[in-house]
C-alpha cells in the first residue's frame, strides 16, 4: 500500500500557481529609492528584483529551481514570464510556479487580467495576486465573465484585500483562499511558504495555508505570532459563496458591490 501510495505521488501532475506581480511604482505608493519603485525595472524592483522581491528571492531560496525565465509577448506589458519548480519532499506533490511580471505603471491591465482569471479564464490550480492593492484607488474595472468558466481559487497579497478584493472576487464566484486584513508586505517569502503549503496540503486548505503565512510573515518581519496573525484574515466558509453576477455577465461595481469603510 505504501508503495502505491508513493508512486501515486510520483506519478500526480504538479499543482499549478500562477502569481501576478505588478511591480512597485512610486507614482502610487512609496516603493522606497528611486530604482525601487521604478515600474519597469526588474532588477532593482522592490517586488521583483529587491532581497524579498519574487524573481531574487524565489530563485535562490532552497528547492526551487527556474525553468524558464522568457520575457512577455511582445507588445504586453508583462516583462517577464518565470516558471520555477518545488522539488517535493516525501509525501508532497510538486508545484510549478508561473510568475507574471507586470510593468507597474500598467496594474490597471493586470488587475483586469488577474480578475479575469479568477472568474475562469485561467486554468491554473491556484492564482496569486502579490502586489499594490489597486482596488483601494479605484472602482472594480469591467471584467466579462468566462461563459461556461470554473472561478479559480485565489491569495490576494495585498494590503486590506479582505475589503477591497472581497466583495469583487465573491461577484466572480471565486473562493478566497487567504487575504488580509491590515497594511503589509506582499513579499516572497509568502510565496515560498504558500507554495511549501500546496505541496503537502494542496491548493484550497486556507487553515493550512494562514497558519504558513502567519509564520512567515512572524519570522521575517520579527514580529509575534500574535501579531502576524492579525494581518491574514480568518479562514473563510467550506462553502464557497454563489456569485450575484450571472455567467455571461460583466463584473462591474454595481454587480461586485463596494466597500463602504475609507481608508484615509
């Protein structure tokens, strides 16, 4: 039995996840120097190319090997394309992560994008969105719904996504895995946690997959538990709530709803 079990293993698929990253651009919040929050600098970008940015950080942490790294489709403004790869340990699957570089002064075409692929049109097991949150600036942009789509499973890593990503992303019908309540990095290391999380307990397991991110964000950013804890929100519901927005239709802030609490 153990050896099926094993090969079983062996032989599963990698568990898909897809990251969208809009890098920092000082034109909308403070990045720190200048290089970074240049929007399309990917060496020197604090989401990017910074000590915890995606590209640096999860392209040397241990177990995870790059694949490709290709720029975007010429015209796009996504700049780079990067897929690693988790070497699982015993007993996990192995995950393949597709990060998406979007120039950041464009986070309105990737938030459009990443919504879109929450609602379906990704066929990825898990979608990440690590970055600015942009819905605290603007309206839900319209996005057309995937006729006949499955909504995706998502993280949103981003400051208060609870408030701002919520309301949008349960009119798509997507589950939210994980999201957070306060101002916080959107660093990498939550990527290598969240992804270290996958491969044992599989990509909708949002107790599994706060409980990684609270001990992550603890450790890196040298704060308690306690502490860490009251940035993620709670697990959300088994059951995942029924979108108000009918397949076919587009996503718009009246069929989304609006967060009615500012920040100043």
């Amino acid at each position: 039995m153990l050896t099926f079990v094993m090969l079983t293993l062996l032989a599963a698929p990698p568990v898909e996840v897809e990251v969208f990253v809009p890098l920092c651009d000082n034109a909308l919040i403070e990045c720190g120097r200048a290089a970074a929050g240049a929007p399309r600098a990917l060496e020197t970008n604090l989401y990017w190319g910074a000590m915890y940015g995606a590209e640096r950080y999860l392209s040397r942490a241990p177990g995870f090997k790059v694949m490709s790294r290709e720029p975007g489709p010429e015209g796009s403004v996504v700049l780079r394309e990067l897929i690693l790869e988790r070497t699982p340990a015993k007993g996990e699957r192995p995950v393949r992560l597709k990060l998406l570089a979007y120039a950041g002064d464009a986070i309105d075409t990737a938030l459009e994008d990443f919504l879109r692929a929450a609602a379906g049109a990704s066929r990825a097991d898990l979608l990440v969105w690590a970055g600015h949150d942009r819905l605290m600036d603007r309206e839900p942009p319209q996005v057309k719904v995937p006729p006949g789509a499955t909504p995706r499973p998502v993280v949103v890593l981003a400051c208060m996504s609870e408030q701002y990503f919520g309301p949008v992303l349960k009119a798509l019908g997507s589950t939210p895995i994980a999201l957070t309540r306060t101002l916080m990095a959107p660093e990498a290391y939550l990527l290598e946690a969240l992804a270290s999380t996958v491969a044992r307990h599989g990509p909708t397991e949002p107790t599994a997959l706060r409980t990684a991110l609270v001990e992550a964000y603890a450790r890196y950013q040298r704060i308690s538990p306690r502490s860490a804890g009251s940035v993620f929100s709670k697990p959300p519901p088994t059951k995942a709530a029924r979108s108000p927005c009918p397949k076919g239709a587009t996503l718009n802030a009246s069929c989304a709803g609006r967060p009615v609490t500012p920040v100043e």
